[in-house]
C-alpha cells in the first residue's frame, strides 16, 4: 500500500471519527430515519453536480442495478441503523462494532473474491477488533432490550459496509462501473429510496441549527468525499484492506470527543490504540500475492 493509499485511510478514519459524534447530536432532535434520509441525500446530491462538471461517465441505465444494491447496502441500510444505535449507544460504542466490518469483509472475499484467508491477516483483524474493544472499554454499556437491540443494528451495518465493498471490488475492475460514478449513483438513488420515509419520520419541532450543521457535515465529508475517496481505494487495494479504516474511526472517536466534548482519555485509550496500530500493519503488509 502506497503512503497515500495509507494516508486516505488515516483520513477517512478521521472524518468517519467524527460522524458517530453528529450522530448523537443530531438524531434525538431529527429522529433516525429523518438524519439517514437526509445524510443519503444531501450526499448524493453533492456528488452529481461534482459528477457532472468532471463529466464523469454515469451510464445510468446499464449501471442502474449495482448502484441500487450498493445504496441500500452502503447507504440505506447502515446509515438508518447506525443512526438509531446513536440513540442508545456512545459514539464510540457504536464505532467499535463498526470496526467488526473487516472480518465481515474478509469472510465475504473468501467466498466471492477467492481471496486467501492466511494466518497473519486474520490475526490482525482479530487484533484489531481487540484493540478497539480495549479502546473504548467493552462490558460498559448496560445490556437492556434497548442496547441489545443498537448492538444488532450495528453489526448488521457492519455486514451491510462489508458486502457493499465485495459488490464495488467485482464492478470497479478495469472496463467497469468508474469508481466516482458508483459512490455518486449510489447515494443517488440510495437517498431516492428513502424519501418516501419522509412523512413518517417528522421530528415534532425544527431541530436546531446546530442539529442541522451535523447532518451537513455528515452529509458533504463522512458520506460524499468519504464515499468519492473509499470506493476507489476499494478497487485498488482490495475490500479487506480497505475496511480496516474501521479498526482506526474508534481512536479518531475519542479523540474529536476529548478535543470538543471535553471528554476524558484513559489508559484504555492509549494501550488499544497501539494495539489497533499493530492490527493494521499486519493486515496492510500482507502480500496482495497471497489474498
């Protein structure tokens, strides 16, 4: 992996970091479906005007089906489960489940990609998931119906990120769906397919500015520029790689909660970062020869 494949995996950690904390701040005034509908949208509707003064190729009616499925399951899905877990979980509860997505991945390139499972890749997906469990201090949340249930919809957004990535990685080769045209189509239509919610998912007053600077931020950087940039990092590096940006969203969570919430920083924080640091590095050094 080049140093700026590496460094837009560091980015995108960063950014999705910081889209766990909007979450929490933006769903209890919007309601989840509201905050994932717009996310979705706004999103897709950034990326097509981009998409359309870089003249990027969408060819909707032939790509019409792979950018449906990938923004149900890149998009729909995990965004509207993400978002009612904020209303029950910690931010950083809710990024520690998300980092099982690289194990989600793995199995899933096994299977569809004829990827190799070898022994120092899944040992640091293992790693990592240990790493971010330390991160956050497992075991602190109480189990009610409420957070079992937060716990489910994480895992299956999880799953849902994981099977999207296999989906991109067998449509992006060379002669493919262009990497830009799938992240725009699929937010597209992914918002599309939400609106019908609207009416159903009204808060019962305006929500406050602050709410609505959350989702937009979430919106323009943790969906659009993040999609635009980890599709194709996708294409080039393979799914597994990709999704271990997951085993770093928990640290870049806590720390954009101690530099603006003022939250504190343990020992926990400092002994599972390093952990997660050395997950990564034995799952990126693996030879692409032996996936």
């Amino acid at each position: 992996m080049s140093a700026t494949d590496l460094a837009k995996l560091v980015f995108l950690s960063a950014i999705w970091g910081g889209s766990f904390i909007f979450l929490r701040i933006a769903v209890p005034e919007t309601g989840p479906l509201l905050t994932a509908t717009l996310r979705t949208g706004l999103a897709g509707l950034a990326l097509l005007v981009f998409a359309h003064l870089t003249s990027v190729p969408m060819n909707w009616r032939s790509n019409l089906k792979p950018f449906a499925i990938v923004g149900l399951f890149a998009g729909v899905i995990p965004f509207s489960c993400f978002s009612f877990a904020a209303l029950f979980l910690p931010a950083a509860h809710s990024a520690v489940l998300n980092a099982t997505a690289p194990l989600f991945g793995a199995v899933f390139s096994v299977i569809w990609l004829s990827e190799r499972m070898t022994a120092q890749k899944l040992a640091g997906l293992l790693l990592g998931v240990i790493g971010v469990g330390i991160l956050v201090g497992i075991g602190t949340v109480a189990m009610t119906p409420s957070t079992l249930l937060a716990i489910a919809a994480c895992l299956v957004s999880a799953a849902s990120y994981a099977l999207s990535s296999i989906i991109v990685q067998k449509t992006g080769k060379p002669g493919g769906i262009h990497p830009i045209a799938m992240a725009t189509g699929s937010l597209a239509l992914g918002g599309l397919m939400m609106l019908p919610s609207v009416p159903f998912s009204l808060p019962p007053a305006m929500p406050s500015g602050t709410a609505l600077a959350c989702i937009a931020a979430m919106s323009l950087l943790s969906s659009g520029l993040a999609q635009a940039l980890f599709i194709p990092l996708i294409v080039k590096v393979g799914p597994t790689r990709a999704m271990c940006v997951s085993f770093l969203i928990p640290l870049f969570s806590m720390l954009w909660a101690f530099v603006f919430l003022h939250e504190s920083v343990g020992l926990s924080t400092l002994v599972g970062g390093v952990i997660v640091l050395i997950a990564m590095g034995l799952v990126l050094t693996t030879s692409r020869s032996h996936q």
